[in-house]
C-alpha cells in the first residue's frame, strides 16, 4: 500500500507541473472538439498531430495525446445526444437513448448523466490501472523474447477475432501490416526487403506517414462520399445536473458499466469498443420494462458512457505494462512513444518511472479537467456543430500536409499520405477495416525482432515455443480462441452482433 501511495505521488507530482496540466488541457480540449465535430475520430486526429508532439518532452507528449483520446470519448457523447450522430464509434448506442431524451427536452439531464458517468468511470480506470500496474509489469520482467513473442501472437488472433468484419478480412488486414513493417533495409543482414529499388524505401516506411494516411486523409474521403445531414435537437437543453430519481435510476447503470468497461478494455482488438454496447445489452436485459430502451431511458445514456469511458482507461495498461497496443490509438501511442526514443514495455515503469506515473495520474486530471470543459460549455459546443464540413475537411488535408512535410522536409512523405489514403479509402469500401493494419505495423517489428531472439536463443529449435509453459499457455490460448470464433454458430452470432 505504501508503494501504491508513493507511486501516486510520484505521477501527481509529474502531472501538476504547469507544463503537463497546460498540455493535459489541451488535449482534453482538442480530443472533446474532435468528439463533438462528426466526422472525425480520435485516431485520425492523433494520427495528424502526431508531428506536433516531436517537440515536446516523452511525458508531455503522451499527456496531450492521451487526454485527446479520452476527450474525445466525451464529446462523442454530446453530438450523439444533441445531433444523433455519434462522434465516436462509441457513443453508437449513447445516441439511441440520449436523442430520444434531448427530444423530450431532457438533454441536459442525458449530458449531465454522460459527464458524471464518464468521471466515475474515468476515476475506476485510473486506478485500476495503478493497481494492476506493479504488478503486471513484474510479471512482464520474467518473460523473455520467447514468451513476449507468444503473447503479440495472442494479440494479434484477440484483435482479429474482435475487429469489425469477417475474420479473413481482419486476418487479412493484420498480415499486411506485418508485411508493411518489414519494408526497408534488414538491419541483421543488410539484405534490402520490398524496396523495389527505391531509396526513399530504404529506411521503412514511416510509422506517422501510414497512420496519417490511413487514418486521416482515408477518413475525410469517406465522409465526404456521406451527405451531410443533422438532426439537431431544437429544445432548449434545459438543466445539466440530475435529480435525486436520476441518480436513482443511474447509478447502478453506471457502475455496472464501469465493471464492464475496465475488464473489455484490457483485450486487444476492440475490447474499449464493445463495451458500451454489451454494457447497454446487459442493462436492457436487466430492466423490468425493456420497451422503455430505444425510447430515452436514462439506464441506456449512463451504463453505455460509463462503460466507454472506464474502456478507454483501462487499454492503457496492456500499453504501459506489456507494451502490447490492444487497440490502434494505443498503437499510435506505442508509435509516440519510438519516436521519442522510449521502448514501450515493462521496463518504462523501472527505467522511467516518471513517464509511467506521470500519465497514470494525468488520466484522473484530465477527467476532471473534462468534466469542467463540457458541462459549462455546452452552449459553444452547440453552436460549432453548425460548422458545414465543406469548411472543415480542405482546412484538415492542408494541416496534414504541413504537419507531416515539417517532420522531415520530404515532398515524397506528402505524396505517401496520399497514397495511404487513396488506398485506405479503397480498403474501407471493399469492407476491410483499418485498424488492425495499424496493429500488425506496429507489432510486425516486435514480433520479428523477438522471433529471431528466440531462435537464436534455442539454437533454431522451433519448439521452444511449445516447451516453454508460459509460451505454449499463450499459444494455446490463442488457438482455441480463433478455434471458438471459427464454430458455425458462434461466427453467425458475432456477425449478428456486429451488423446490431
């Protein structure tokens, strides 16, 4: 407990730092406004300002990123209610309640419900995450190149298993990537891979550039390609903070949403994701008048919120403990943090403890800071949903230009996000989703690089993977997870699932 206590003085004494709240509060700002503008997600934007942050510290750039994402979950949650469009994926089902609720004149109520709930939440994930840290990063330290390359394994097959689509698809995606990663000069033999005799190939290709492409520029194509249309609730919004049968009514959503969110956040793949729709499953399951949902239920705004929030928290601990990215934000942080020299995994908590500590405690600032930002102002937020995405996009592709030209000086690297981005758009109209392109990237290295420590290690011998238990446990895990998602009738419920 002692150490728990002085851990957490440690990272508030990062975190306060004039420079970090400053930079925490500009996260938290950037990541509401990109929830409330439909349009874009916080991928995409951390994808685009991921050059911003090459001037900053380690710490203060993983604070500013992280607070857009989780900001980012809370202004998802105020165009779902006003507008009826999700800002973020996860708000989906926040906006079949909460819409509902705003055009009964209870916006405020749904609002002030969202925020409270994302705090609690916010605040149960934090320190989930600094309990289970110690923890999980001793028991990281024990693996080796053997064990660490069974568990990218199990990650992949977790993420391709939970990503949106048919598994060949994802499967698919995830292969690409760790192809894509193996572009460039093999730094053990100097052999030169999927070049194509280009220099600019040489040295890989960059980690912002495909994130940037990808995510950003393939975004805006595809919401250009969607006729804009917003139903904004013309009510007034009436007042934030619920009454006692609100709170009644919503707490226990909350908190079972909060549960729910802190377990599925730490699986890789879409675990963050799918929590605020099982959390709004269980809650209609759960509620003596299921009729009620779909119609402005209180329970269908707090669970859902709770649980996306708590999720959003909590996919930080198999980052900071493992080094293992469950979903592709937190592999644009592990690519945040290899830019800035810092080798995500369980050694940031012992070589680097103020990084670790740092963005722990920020986490629970940053949740307060956004309480603060969005319930006094809703008015503006309100008001910049007016903005015409005809405005919007062209003044986002000139800023991804600059960004990504200011990294490096390299023409070529503008003409590449375009490339991903053409491609990325393609890739999403044919039914292939992204995000475990991204993972695979990412983790495409690491796995290569502790495969060939591992053989190296065994002297070629393929079996220490199987006769090591803690590796062949992780494989096997692996296995009979992919085996359960390939059963008929489970594969028929999971693509039921997702088309709901």
């Amino acid at each position: 407990m002692s150490d728990f206590v002085s851990h957490l003085t440690l990272g508030f004494g990062v975190a306060l730092t004039l420079q970090h709240l400053g930079l925490a509060f500009l996260g938290c700002l950037v990541g509401t406004l990109i929830g409330v503008l439909p349009g874009l997600g916080a991928t995409a934007t951390i994808a685009m300002l991921l050059p911003v942050t090459f001037g900053l510290g380690p710490v203060g750039a993983l604070i500013m990123l992280s607070g857009i994402y989780y900001g980012a979950q809370y202004g998802g949650s105020t165009t779902a209610i006003l507008v009826n469009i999700p800002g973020e994926g996860t708000s989906v089902v926040t906006a079949l309640d909460g819409h509902q609720m705003a055009r009964q004149g209870r916006a405020g109520i749904a609002l002030g419900v969202a925020a409270i709930g994302s705090f609690f939440a916010g605040t149960v994930g934090t320190l989930v995450i600094a309990a289970l840290g110690t923890p999980l990063t001793r028991l990281a330290q024990v693996f080796s190149p053997v064990e660490y390359f069974s568990l990218m394994v199990m990650g992949l097959v977790f993420a391709m298993v939970l990503a949106h689509g048919s598994l060949l698809k994802a499967s698919a995606m995830i292969l690409l990537g760790i192809l894509l990663s193996t572009v460039g000069i093999d730094m053990e033999t100097g052999e030169e891979r999927m070049t194509f005799g280009l220099p600019i190939l040489y040295d890989g290709i960059d980690f912002t550039v495909l994130a940037m492409g990808i995510f950003g520029i393939a975004e805006i194509l595809r919401n250009l390609e969607n006729k804009e249309r917003r139903d904004v609730v013309r009510q007034s919004i009436g007042r934030l903070m619920p009454n006692r049968d609100d709170f009644r009514e919503s707490y226990k959503p909350v908190v079972r949403g909060t549960l729910i969110g802190s377990i599925l956040g730490i699986l890789p793949g879409n675990g963050a994701v799918l929590a605020p729709f099982v959390s709004y499953t269980v809650e209609k399951k759960l509620a003596r008048d299921p009729s009620r949902f779909g119609r402005g239920a209180i329970e269908g705004v707090a669970g859902p919120e709770a649980a996306n929030n708590a999720g959003a928290q909590t996919s930080f601990i198999p980052l900071l403990t493992l080094g293992i990215p469950p979903n592709s934000v937190m592999a644009l942080m592990v690519g945040a943090m290899t830019i800035h020299g810092i080798v995500p995994g369980p050694q940031v908590m012992t070589t680097n403890p103020s990084l670790f500590w740092g963005m722990v405690a920020s986490m629970w600032v940053g949740n307060l800071m956004l309480l603060v930002i969005n319930l006094p102002l809703i008015g503006l937020w309100v008001r910049l949903l007016a903005v015409p995405y005809r405005l919007l996009f062209p003044s986002i592709v000139l800023f991804c230009c600059i960004g990504i030209y200011s990294v490096n000086a390299l023409p070529t690297d503008v003409m590449f996000i375009a490339f991903f981005g053409v491609a990325g758009f393609v890739l999403i109209k044919m039914g292939f989703e992204p995000a475990p392109l991204l993972l695979g990237f990412v983790l495409g290295k690491l796995l290569e690089e502790n495969f060939r420590r591992s053989l190296i290690i065994s002297r070629g011998d393929m079996m220490t993977f199987l006769e090591r238990p803690v590796s062949a446990g992780l494989l096997l895990v692996a296995v009979l997870f992919l085996a359960f998602a390939l059963l008929p009738t489970v594969r028929k419920s999971r693509d039921e699932v997702f088309d709901e």
